[in-house]
C-alpha cells in the first residue's frame, strides 16, 4: 500500500508538472517562410523554452549560493582518496538498477559484468568502497529506464528542464521515476523515514558530482554565448550517446561520463544542428 500511496504521489507530481507546462508561455514559433529558424526550432525540441529558461536560471542561482560552495568546501576538505571511495560507493549502490535496465534491454553480456562488478566490488571492494572490478576486466557503464525506453522505440518529448532534475523531457523523467520506485532497492529502506535513504544518496551524490564539474562547467558557462542552448546540447548529445552504448561519435563533445567532468582543460561543445 505504501509503494502505491508513493506510486500516486508521483502521478500526482507529474500532473501538475504537466499543468505549469500546459499553462506557461511557449516558445514563439518562427515564420514558415523561414525555413533556417523553423528546422532549428524544431530540432531544439524545445516548445516550452521560456519556462525551461526560467528554472534554468532558478537551478543556476541555488547552485551559485549553495551547491558550488557546499562542492567547493568538499573538494578542498575531504581528501581525494576519500572521495574517491565514496564515488565507488554511490556506483555500487546502482549497479542493481543498471543490471536490471541491462536485462530489460537484452544487453546479457553488460548484465555479466554488471553483476560481476557488483559482487567483486561488495565483497573485496569493502562494500563497494574500492573499485577492484575495473582492474580485473569489468569496466564500469551506466543504464537507466530512460535509456531502456529508448531502445523500445519510445519518442524522447519535448525537451524540459525542471527544477533540482535539471534536463527532464519526459521520457527521462518516467525512467527516473520507475527506476528510484522499483528498481532502486534503497527504495525499499525506511531507515527514519520512507525517503531519509535514497534522498540521502541523492544529495550526496550531487554534491560530489559537482565538486567534480567545478572547473569545466564554469569553462563551459565563459566560453558559451547562451549557456541554456548549450547545456541542452550537452545534455542530448550525451544522452545520445548513453542510448546507443557509446557508439555514437562522441568527436565534438567534452570528455564526459554522464556529467561527470573531470578535468581542467578547456572544453567546446558541439553546437546544436
């Protein structure tokens, strides 16, 4: 009763998610007789661009006042190997969840390794706090619902950024929603409350993602002239590439795994086509 109590709170959430899209000023679309702004509007797949620019620029004043300074202090305080270990720690806890996205999708041999990895790294790793799996041939990769709709042929939607998510379209948005009600085994553990785990690991893993991106996300926002168009290029292209495991060419974009930068040097981004 209480995983369909939660089940409806989420339906409910995206109800009115829906609305505020429904009821907000859409993006102007351009002349026909423009053919050049019309094929960039559609291909933008971006119909809500005002309110999308709107949380855009509400995330990126919490990140300015909170998350980039609780990111910095943890970078320059908690030492790298510490760090480190509780990156590999955050990845074990969802290799359940990419194992089972894995399976969905018919991938078998990434299932192997996911599980391989899951066991190497929770029993000789201590509990998934060191990554011996990787030395041992079973390199790490990442899977989600979305992806999995993906590969069923399921259409993205308009693009959508919202608020604390970030880039969302919908069909991002369902795969988050399945994965962290059903897949996500910290779902099933009420540890001071029914959300005090996986929210938890949901701050922590956001502020240790970030502490990695400091230096080439602000690279990114100086050399960008609209930091909005960029990131949703960033975002998709890179989406692109989850779906189709890596396969897609990845020229043009920064040396990136799943938002997770991890390097001083200036980075470009491929401007969208």
């Amino acid at each position: 009763m209480d995983l369909l109590a939660r089940t409806a709170n989420i339906a409910a959430r995206a109800a009115c998610i829906a609305l505020m899209i429904t009821l907000a000023a859409c993006a102007t679309r351009p002349d026909p007789s423009n053919k050049a702004a019309v094929q960039a509007y559609e291909e933008a797949n971006d119909p809500v661009e005002p309110l999308n620019r709107y949380f855009f620029e509400l995330n990126r004043f919490f990140d300015i006042i909170l998350l980039k300074p609780v990111a910095t202090w943890y970078q320059g305080v908690v030492p790298d190997p510490a760090r480190n270990s509780i990156r590999h720690f955050l990845d074990n806890l969802a290799a359940p969840t990419v194992l089972a996205n894995d399976a969905l999708q018919g991938e078998w041999s990434r299932a192997g390794t996911t599980a391989s990895r899951f066991g190497i790294n929770t029993t000789v790793g201590v509990l998934g706090l060191f990554d011996p799996a990787t030395g041992w041939g079973y390199p790490q990769h990442r899977e989600d619902f979305g992806q999995t709709l993906a590969t069923w042929d399921t259409p993205e939607g308009p693009y959508l950024f919202l608020p604390v998510l970030g880039p969302s379209p919908p069909r991002d948005l369902a795969g988050f929603a399945v994965d962290e009600l059903f897949f996500d085994p910290l779902t099933y553990i009420y540890w001071g409350g029914p959300y005090t785990v996986p929210v938890t690991r949901f701050v922590v893993n956001g502020i240790d993602v970030r502490s990695r991106n400091l230096a080439t996300l602000d690279q990114i926002e100086r050399t960008s002239v609209d930091y909005y168009a960029t990131v949703r290029s960033l975002y998709r292209q890179t989406r692109a590439n989850e779906i189709a495991n890596g396969k897609t060419n990845t020229q043009n974009l920064p040396d990136i795994d799943n938002l997770n930068f991890d390097t001083n040097e200036p980075q470009t981004v491929a401007p969208e086509k």
